[in-house]
C-alpha cells in the first residue's frame, strides 16, 4: 500500500514539475515611476535558453504618456550616451511581444514621452521559454478581399437565380 502511495506521489511532483516548467519567468512586476521626458530600464541576459519570448506589458496612470522599447545592450549604451540607436521593437499600446533567437543582453526601456509630468507606469515584464509564440492576427490582402467579396456576392446571385427559376416553373404548374 505504500509502495503505491509513494509512486502516486512521485508521478504527481514530476507531473507538478513539468508544468510548471511551461511558465513564464517574471522579471518585473511593479510600478515605475519616470520623471518628465526621462527613461528607466531593465537588463537581462540570454544565454541557452533560447528561443525566449519577451512579453511587456504596461499601463500608463493618467495622465501621461510613455512607450516601451526593446533593444539590445549595445543600443542600450548608445542610447545614454545621446547616441544613435536601433530597437528591436517599440510599443506604445500597452503590449509589447517579442520573441528573440539569438544570445546576448538585452534592455527593456521604459520612456516618459511627456516632457512635463512624470509618468506612473505599472509594468510587468516576462520571458516565455516554451517555445510556443503568441498566436499572431493574420488578415487577407485587398486583392483577397475583394476575390472573397466577389465569389460570395456571384455564388449569391447563382442561387437567387436558380430559386427563382425553380419557384416561378412551380407556380406555373396546376
């Protein structure tokens, strides 16, 4: 009876173990207060544990205005020092999803795009590990688009056609 018992519970904590596994690594989850027309950054670094995806997201307290960026630690110094710089990626609606293949370091900067208030940003900031990439919205091109709106609106007409040819030869009949 206790043999069973340990199994049982040996199956259940490498059961809890692997899914937790799945979980996203939260590296920052806290408001951020950043001074008018100034930046606050986080660092971290991947190594291989790749792919990772980064997931940002941020809401802003009113009023203000802030944007997030993602770039790598190089731009980061670029940046500071009132150089040009490059990102990764850059968000201003509140979400940012990123996902990154290649090892190095890299920044997640927050910046105060109100040049006279502070801003109040509660941020929440995690890398996603289990390879699975947010599902991303795809949508036709206008070419499509009107081909889906033609077909439908023909294949439409054909069946409007023939009800009709099949009602008024019904109703001709005695």
């Amino acid at each position: 009876m206790k043999a069973g018992f340990t199994i049982v519970t040996l199956f259940g904590i490498l059961l809890a173990a692997q899914l937790g596994a799945g979980q996203p690594a939260i590296l920052r989850d806290d408001v951020n207060v950043v001074p008018p027309g100034e930046w606050r950054y986080d660092v971290f670094v991947l190594k291989d544990q790749l792919p990772a995806t980064v997931d940002c997201t941020f809401v802003v307290g009113s009023p203000g205005r802030a944007r997030v960026e993602l770039m790598t630690r190089d731009n980061l110094q670029s940046m500071l020092h009132g150089g040009e710089y490059e990102t990764i990626a850059r968000s201003e609606s509140g979400r940012l999803v990123q996902e990154l293949g290649l090892p190095g370091e890299y920044a997640l900067v927050v910046r105060n795009e109100d040049k006279l208030r502070e801003a109040r940003v509660a941020l929440r900031l995690s890398l996603d590990f289990s390879g699975r990439a947010p599902v991303k919205a795809r949508y036709l091109s206008p070419e499509r688009k009107l081909a889906v709106v033609l077909i439908s609106f023909f294949g439409f007409l054909g069946i409007i056609t023939l009800s009709t040819r099949k009602l008024l030869t019904a109703m001709k009949q005695p």
